[in-house]
C-alpha cells in the first residue's frame, strides 16, 4: 500500500514537471482513491503574461474536493472515495472513474483542461446480499444431468478487476455437494457423487457459502438444504414374530403389529387390511386399518360351529397381514404381508357333565341332589352315570370318584363305582342297607378334569324301612318303690312307675304292652304301672318282681321290674336346732370342724331311715370354704382368713330318701378365730419416715406453741386393729420427747445442743393374749428452719444411711470372703491328710500282702526241705558241709545271712 503512494506521488510530479515545461493546455493525471489530504496534484509556471489560475466547475461539490492554493498548486483538499463519486455521478463509472477538471488562467482566460483518474482499490468489504437461503431438493435428483441450483454471488463495490472472489461451501454435509461460479451474477450448487436420499438425511442446516478475496477478506451466508421426499421405499414390518399363542376365551386387543415407511407424509403413511379374509371372521376378529392393532372381538372358541370350518389342526388360525402406504398411485410402492398364526390353547373352560339314570326302582334319569328311595336289604345295579367334558386334550380327560357320606363302616363299603365304557359307569349295591343303623345317606359323585376343574353330583339315598327288629327296653331292670300308706289312704289307680320300650323300625306304629301279675295293671299304650287294688299292711318292706312283655306285632320283648313296698315314713329331725362351730383361721382343707347328727325313727336299715345332709349359705361365699359329707361331718374345702370373713352361717337340712322323702332344717353358725398373724406399724409415712421441727416455730425462747405429732398405727389383724401401744424406747435425745400409749408424740424440754438429726426408737405393742407383736422402728426427727433445710437434711441423711449400709455390706463380704478362705483351707487340709492316710492305708496293704506272699514261699521251700532230708540224709550231710550258712529272704526279695547255729 506504501509502495504504490510512492509510485503515484512521483508520477504525478513528473507530469506535473514536463506539462508545465511544456506549457499544454491538457493534463492527464491519476490517482489513487483515499489518498491522504490535502494532496498536491499539479504545479503551474508563472510566465510574465500569467498572473494566477483559477478552477472553474458548474458543479460546487468538485469545489469541496479541489482547489488551487497560492495561485499555482492544484490540490485534492479531501480524501477521493471512488464508489462515492459514482454515486454521486460526478464521474464516470462505466470504465473507470474520471473526471474533468478546468482551471482559468488569468489574465489571458486561457483554459486548461485536467483530466483526473481516481483509480479503484480493494477497500470496500464484500457481502452477500442474504443471510441465508434455503433450497429443496428431490431426493431424486438425477446427478447424470448435472442440474445446477443458482445462488446470488456475493455484492461488492469495487470493481471485479480490483477484487476477485473465490467461493467455497463448508459445514456438514459439504462434501455431498459442490458450487462453482458461471457466467453472470449467479453461483451453481451441484449435487456431488450419489443421489440424495431423505430417507438417510433429510435436511443440511450447517452449511456455509464462503467469498475470499484477494486480501483475504471474508463473507457468509447459510446454506439450509432440505431434502423433499418421494415414495420410494415399501413399508417393512417390524415385528417377526409369527406365531402367537392365545387360550380360547380371550377377548381385547391380542397385537399391533407395525410397519414403518421411511417416507414422508402420505408416502410414509401405512394402512393395514387382511388378506384373504373371510367375512365371517369379522364377527371374531377385527384389524384396525391405522394402527395395525388386532382385537378379538368374542371368544375364539374351539366349539364354536362359525370358527371350526377355518381351523387347521383343530385349533391352528392363518392370518395374512397386508401394508400399505398411502402414496399417489403414480409414485405407489408395492405393498408388504405378513404371515401371522394364531394358535388357540383350550383352556378347561367347561366343567364335566355328570348324568344319572336311576335303575333300582324304575329307568328315569335323576336330578343333582335329588332322592332315590332303597329298601333295606336289597342289593343289585343301582345307577348308571355318563359324564362328558367337551374341552379337548387333558381338559378333557375325566376322573370321576365316589364318596360316600355316612358315620357306620358298613354303608361306607356298601356301593361301588364300576366304568363299563369311557364315559358311562355303574353304581352297584354290593351289601344290604340297614334302616336301623341310619335312616338315609349321601353319595358324592366327584368329576374332575385334567386342568383341575370340578363337578358333584349328589345322590341322596332314602332307606325304607321293613319291620325286621324287634322292639326292646330301655333298661333291663326296672325297681320301683310304692309306700303302703300312699297305697291304702289314697289309692284312686295309684302309679307305680312306667317302662318304656322303642323299635328301631320306623313302620312300626304302635307298641303293645302287658304284664303277669295280679296286684299291677299296665297301660298296654304308655307302659304305665298302677296298683289294681289297696296294699295290704303286712306287706311293708316286702319286694315284689314280675315281667313285662311288648309286641310291635310281630316281634316282642322282655323286661323285669322289681317294686319295693315301703311303710309309713317319719320326718328325720336334728338334735338342736342351731349349731355353733369355733375354728381358726388358716387351718388345712379337709378339717373337720364338727359332726351334725339327725336322728329318724325309721328303721336304720331301710331307706326311710337313710339319712343325708346338705348345706345352705346365708352369708355371702361361705359356700366356697366349708362343705358337710353325708354322715354330717363340716369340713374345710378353702383356708379359711379371719380378715376376709369371721363369721359364716349357713342353713343345714337332714333328708330321707323315703317315698316320699322328707326334710328338716336347721341353723349352723361358725366363727373364724383370728390369730395374731400381722405386727402393727405406722401409717402416717406413705414415702419418707420423717418428722420435720421448725426451729423458728417451735425452739425459739419466745415461742409459745409448743411442739406435738400424733402417730396412727395399723394391725391387720381384726382384733388388734384398735387395740395398739405406743412405747418409746430410751436413746440418746428420748428425755426431750414424750409420747403416750396412744401416739401422742410431744416435745417436753428445749433443745440445747440444737442437733439437725435425731433417731428415736419406739416400739408398737398390739394386744394379742397370749402372744402380743412387737415391732420396733425408728422416727427419724429433722430440726431446720424452712423446708429446704428439711430437703437437706433428707439428703444427708440418706447419705449417711446408704453410707453405713455400705460399710455393712464391706465388712459382711470381709467376713464371708475370710469365712470362706477358712473353709478353702479346711477343705484343703482335710483333702490333703485323707489322700495321705488313704495312700498309707494302701501301702500298707500291698505290703502285707507281700509279706504273707514271701511267707508262703519260705514255708513251701521249707517244706521241702524237710521232705529231701527223710529221703536222703547223705545229701542233708553234704548240703550243710557245703552251706555252713543260711539265708533268709525279706519282702523286696533281698537275701541276707543268718548266723550259724549252735
């Protein structure tokens, strides 16, 4: 840029030089645009003929750029811009920018004429004219012709020969397209390579349009391509699944099965119908045409007479699946199918079918839970039974069972389920029923199916009765008792008693009853004895005995009945007419308290003149501690406690067990002794056993009030409740206090060495004869000012207590811990000297016994010895001439020399 000033500033001066040599009335100059200002253009001579020059211009804008300074210097007075003096159309632009300058010479008026060239630089920045274009483009865009999309070039104010441009495309997806510039004003953008497909890429927004000029300088504009689509591709299925499972009673949707389209819009768009469909399955299956979804509109039922004839295999379905899409016939593409089989699973949707036909009685078919009548003791084919499922496989498979509903083990093996055919059985009765035994029963026919589903049929089995039994009593022995002063004062048919006989069979109407006596008649319909005639006196405790029969008409039984005639019986009496029975508390169940006797004149072997007692509660409970037996004697069936209840009384009565039985009563009272079981002791502490003294209201010298606590005492006992001495025991601090028999606790003398803490022992007295209680406590006195004097002493003293027990329980455990480290070494020493004398007492042993062992031998040697010499006395000479001495032998089996003898 430097360089060409320079070059320009000194051709100017060098026209300027020659034209002014020259004098010529034409100069041409040129100059570069925005050259700095002011700026000498052209110099001029002043011969003697010229005085000065002067610019002429119609136009003043030319006057603002140039001038002429002192007469003679044409300068250029600011920067010339090209571009705007062709704007401004004060020059030429069709070539170059040139313009006419014409300067005025004086006083000839001579004109001269300057012809200056502004030349063009590169000092405008290029643009585009947009921001950024979009175009669209086919996918289909045949790349053999080479079409060409036109884009604007980029704008520039200088001229091309100053400013030449290079274009280039970047961004993503450059490299599928090319641009170049051709003849014009226009850019040509071709598709590179392959053929664009939307399917892959539909859209390139990252694309640049780059103008580089010479200088480098740079412009931009974004390039959006989209890529339009055309139907070129089919649909595709996506699923492959082909087969698909489904029990017989589904309903809703089974599968949407999907076709995609890579196209776009219509193109992409896919419908979908059956193929091949028969209009009758409409009413089971329905495909919707947009989302490919199918629905099972009612159960696809393998029974179904509508579904069986498009069956395969007996429950195999073929469906065929066809998608389209939704392009333009012109451009349409060929559609797709899919095979889809649906294969239906029986589910046990049925339960078995049971059906009976009665065949005992007559040939009708029965219904669940209906009645079929048998007599009893018949046997033969009872029913037969066809069950059905018309699920198939193992849905269909049948188990059928009976059971039998009955409590006796006989009926339970009377029936029996026999098949004759796959689906027919028989029910036989293989043992007579028994009406006697149970009236009816229940047979449960069980069916169940392979998949677990369940049926019952039950037969309710009626046994008819025949008379078959024979009636009987409901005892063997029937005894009776009449009194003979009933039987003579009295008598109007007098009832003895009454037997009762049944029969097991239910067709037996009535029974019929009789007797074989002559003193008793009987009620041949209820069994009831009576008397025919007055008992005679000298029939008293005499038993009479006879049998009675009943007949249900065809069977008959027996019975024997004893009656007792009694005599007159006398009212039983007590010896008093009240009792009174003394115990104390707390003995043992089972004591006896005392007899109650009652005398009868009855005889005392009859049972008139057999006597038993009972006992009756007045107060409350008492029946729950004392009962009596029957020979009269009150006994203890519960501890008794004198502080619950001291006193019981009850009413006793004495009975007969004469015809009829006769009573008296009498009263029985019995006291509970209290014993002295509880010590008495102070209620007034419920917490804290303390007495608290103000020292302020009580110990002042101008105190007048003077000190008392009464103290109240309790003895559970209930005669001592009342009955308490108070005592106080001699201490320390006893002579400043008083207190009487009844509690009255005083203070008599002032304290003088005013202590915090006193301990006065006292004791409790009841007055129990022989035993009294005592107990003796202490009261704990706390003398303070206020009461938090007394919460601080409190504290101290329970500190003090805990303190002292402590030390108690130290030197308890000092004294256990050396008791038993006496006992240790006690049992230590005795374990030692029985080990020793245990260990010397079996030494000892073993060594008598090798004692006695080694005599034993020394008497067998000697022995033989002996025997040797009455044998052979030569060798007894010879055996002492060699052993002049003898030896003996001690227990360890060591020898030792005896002396000789002599």
């Amino acid at each position: 840029m430097m360089f060409s000033f320079l070059l320009t500033s000194c051709l100017l001066f060098f026209n300027s030089f020659c034209f002014c040599r020259l004098n010529s009335r034409f100069h041409h100059l040129s100059i570069n645009e925005n050259e700095f200002s002011p700026h000498l253009l052209l110099s001029f001579n002043l011969p003697n003929s010229i005085k000065s020059y002067q610019l002429v211009s119609s136009n003043s804008q030319i006057h603002q750029y140039f001038s002429i300074e002192n007469q003679t210097h044409l300068y250029a007075l600011e920067k010339l811009d090209r571009e705007y003096f062709c704007t401004e159309q004060l020059c030429s632009c069709l070539t170059s920018c040139s313009i006419q300058l014409k300067i005025l010479s004086q006083p000839q008026h001579q004109i001269i004429f300057v012809n200056l060239t502004i030349n063009d630089l590169n000092d405008n920045l290029h643009s585009f004219r947009l921001n950024e274009i979009q175009l669209r483009i086919p996918e289909n865009t045949n790349i053999h012709h080479r079409q060409c999309y036109r884009i604007p070039i980029v704008e520039d104010k200088d001229l091309p020969e100053t400013n030449q441009m290079i274009y280039e495309l970047t961004g993503d997806g450059s490299e599928q397209f090319e641009i170049e510039q051709i003849n014009g004003n226009d850019l040509c953008l071709r598709i590179r390579g392959q053929s664009l497909d939307r399917e892959e890429r539909d859209r390139y927004d990252q694309l640049w349009i780059i103008a580089t000029d010479k200088d480098q300088q740079q412009a931009k504009m974004k390039l959006i391509i989209q890529v339009l689509d055309i139907n070129d591709n089919s649909p595709t299925f996506a699923t492959n699944l082909t087969k698909i499972h489904l029990n017989e009673t589904f309903t809703g949707e089974l599968i949407c099965v999907r076709a995609y389209d890579p196209d776009e819009g219509n193109n992409g768009r896919v419908i979908y119908s059956f193929d091949h469909f028969d209009e009758k399955l409409n009413e089971f299956l329905n495909l919707n045409n947009e989302t490919g979804c199918i629905t099972i509109l009612q159960p696809l039922l393998l029974t179904s007479i509508d579904l069986i004839p498009f069956l395969q295999l007996n429950n195999h379905l073929l469906l065929t699946i066809r998608a389209q899409d939704c392009g333009s016939r012109m451009s349409s593409t060929l559609p797709v199918y899919h095979p889809l089989e649906l294969i239906i699973e029986d589910i046990n949707d049925h339960k078995p079918n049971i059906q009976v036909r009665q065949i005992i009685s007559s040939i009708d078919m029965i219904r669940n839970n209906s009645q079929i009548h048998i007599t009893e003791n018949s046997i033969g084919l009872l029913a037969m039974v066809t069950v059905e499922d018309i699920d198939q496989g193992i849905y269909g498979q049948i188990q059928l069972t009976l059971m039998i509903q009955t409590s006796n083990k006989k009926h339970q093996k009377a029936f029996q389920l026999k098949p004759t055919s796959m689906k027919h059985y028989k029910i036989e009765l293989i043992s007579p029923l028994d009406h006697e035994i149970e009236p009816s029963l229940a047979l449960f026919l069980d069916a169940i199916d392979g998949g677990g589903e369940h049926s019952r049929f039950i037969i309710n089995i009626v046994i008819d009765d025949i008379n078959d039994m024979k009636p009987h009593f409901e005892h063997e022995y029937y005894h009776f008792i009449t009194n003979i002063q009933s039987s003579t004062t009295t008598f109007d048919s007098t009832i003895v008693g009454q037997v009762h006989a049944t029969d097991p069979d239910s067709s037996t109407n009535s029974l019929i009853y009789s007797l074989n006596s002559n003193l008793f008649h009987i009620d041949p319909q209820t069994g009831q004895i009576s008397l025919t005639s007055p008992l005679s006196a000298n029939m008293t405790d005499q038993t009479l005995n006879f049998n009675v029969t009943v007949s249900d008409g065809q069977y008959i039984g027996q019975t024997h009945v004893t009656i007792s005639i009694e005599g007159l019986n006398h009212r039983p009496e007590f010896e008093r007419n009240e009792y009174y029975f003394q115990i104390d508390e707390n003995v043992p169940v089972r004591t006896i308290i005392g007899q109650i006797l009652g005398k009868d004149k009855d005889l005392p072997g009859t049972r008139r003149g057999e006597l038993t007692y009972s006992l009756r509660s007045i107060t409350p409970y008492s029946e729950f501690f004392f009962h009596t037996s029957h020979t009269g004697q009150v006994l203890v069936t519960r501890i008794p406690d004198a502080e619950q209840q001291h006193l019981h009384q009850f009413i006793i009565t004495v009975r007969d067990h004469g015809t009829p039985p006769l009573s008296t009563d009498a009263k029985l009272t019995i006291k509970v002794n209290d014993l002295n079981e509880y010590c008495p002791h102070l209620v007034n502490f419920s917490s804290e056993p303390y007495i608290f003294i103000s020292r302020q209201r009580y110990l002042k010298k101008s105190s007048i009030e003077k000190f008392s606590y009464r103290l109240y005492a309790f003895d559970k006992d209930i005669s001592d409740q009342n009955n308490i001495t108070f005592t106080l025991l001699s201490s320390k601090y006893s002579s400043k206090f008083h207190l009487n028999s009844n509690g009255l606790l005083t203070l008599e003398e002032n304290l003088h060495e005013n202590p915090s803490i006193i301990e006065l022992d006292y004791t409790l007295t009841d007055s129990f004869v022989p035993e009294p209680c005592i107990k003796q406590d202490k009261l704990i006195i706390l003398i303070g000012d206020t009461t938090l004097d007394r919460d601080r002493l409190v504290n101290d003293y329970e500190k003090q207590v805990e303190t002292s027990q402590h030390h108690r329980l130290m030197t308890q455990k000092l004294a256990n811990n050396k008791r038993k480290r006496q006992e240790t070494i006690i049992v230590f020493l005795t374990f030692s000297l029985s080990t020793i004398v245990i260990f010397i007492g079996i030494f000892s042993l073993l060594f008598l016994l090798c004692c006695r062992k080694q005599n034993k031998k020394t008497r067998q040697r000697s022995i033989t010895t002996k025997s040797s010499s009455l044998i052979n006395p030569s060798l007894l000479d010879d055996s002492k001439q060699q052993s002049p001495h003898s030896f003996i032998t001690d227990c360890n089996g060591k020898s030792s020399l005896l002396p000789t003898l002599r």
